[in-house]
C-alpha cells in the first residue's frame, strides 16, 4: 500500500535530519501522525521559533538569541583568552566544567580536505581579526579526530606567528575508565599530556 503524499514527505524531510536513516525517518513520521495534534503544533512552533529567534553571534559565532552573546558581552568573562571550538554545542561542554572564564570561537566545522572543506568554509579570518584586540591565549579545543587535529595544528601554525599563547586541550583516559580498554592513540595521549602531581 503506497503512503499518502504528505506522510511520504514527511518522511523524506526527517530522513534530511542527521543521523536518521530511512527507518527511523518512517518510525518517527507515524509517531507525528497519531501525536494528538496540540502536540504536533508545539513541535511544528518550536522549529519555527527557533529559526526566527536562534542565530549566529556576530563575534564568536555560537549560537545566541541576541547578538552579540552573552558571553561576548560579559563584563566578567576574560576577554582576553579564546577557546575555539568546531560547533556551537561543543561551547556548552566546555561550559558544564563551570571552569573555563573567557570567552569563545566557534569555527562551524573542521577541516576536512575529503569532504572538501578547507580553510576558507570555516571561521578563521574572524578569529584572526580578534587576536589583535589584546588577546593574551587562545585555548585550541578541537575535537580529537583526525580532522580536529588537523584543524587545531593548521590554527597554531597560524596563531603562533601573531605572538599570542596557543594551548590544546588535554586528551587521554576518561575518568572511570580502565587502562586496559584504552586504545594507543588515547594512552599516547595521555602519556603526552601527563601533568606532576
């Protein structure tokens, strides 16, 4: 039995959404379609409040409801150290440790030459044009992929010349975890950013 139209593209537009197959895609649309409709146009309302309200600081990028951020406009947060990170919900990780007190920079993705995403598609000229604004650090807090890497050495190749202090965040063993699951790279890692105690 075909499906109706609208139910088919319905399944079409969700199967757009990362990380949605086809199956998932058809599950969830068939969810929408006995959800009593009161629930359907919160959903439908959301999407749309977010798209109109949600959008782009003009300064680091995150994601922000006014412009410029709150943490751009902070009277309290260290202008003076940057952490840059790939996506704006990596801000939001960085945040939970409640220890971080500068402000950020995010790229909006990594580079990726495969996926043909260099140096230009990402924001890079901005964070540049901040360093001269009496930027003393910025905090390289990439993801720990090959891209991310490649991304955070491209960036302190770039940086280092500008006469300001480039970190990169820790990597290793996750708390809680045992040694003897820990992969090579992961215990390379950790050995190399090993602290004294």
């Amino acid at each position: 039995m075909p499906l109706p139209e609208p139910l088919v593209r319905l399944v079409e537009e969700l199967q757009r959404l990362p990380g949605i197959g086809a199956k998932s895609a058809q599950r969830l649309a068939f969810h929408i379609l006995k959800t009593p409709r009161e629930e359907t146009d919160r959903l439908a309302d959301a999407v749309r409040e977010v798209k109109e309200r949600v959008t782009y600081c003009s300064v680091c990028n995150n994601i922000t409801e006014s412009d410029p951020c709150v943490y751009c406009r902070s009277d309290v947060r260290d202008q003076r150290v940057i952490c840059v990170v790939e996506e704006p919900q990596n801000v939001s990780a960085v945040e939970k440790t409640r220890e971080f007190k500068g402000v950020y920079h995010v790229l909006m993705g990594a580079l990726s030459p495969l996926q043909g995403i260099g140096p230009d598609d990402l924001k890079i000229k901005s964070l540049l044009a901040r360093i001269d604004n009496g930027v003393a650090e910025v905090i390289l807090a990439t993801n720990p992929t090959v891209e991310g890497e490649a991304t955070a050495i491209y960036l302190a190749r770039l940086l280092k010349p500008l006469g300001v202090r480039v970190t990169r965040i820790a990597m290793g063993v996750p708390v809680g975890s045992d040694l003897e699951y820990t992969d090579e790279i992961t215990m390379q890692k950790a050995i190399e950013g090993r602290r004294e105690v």
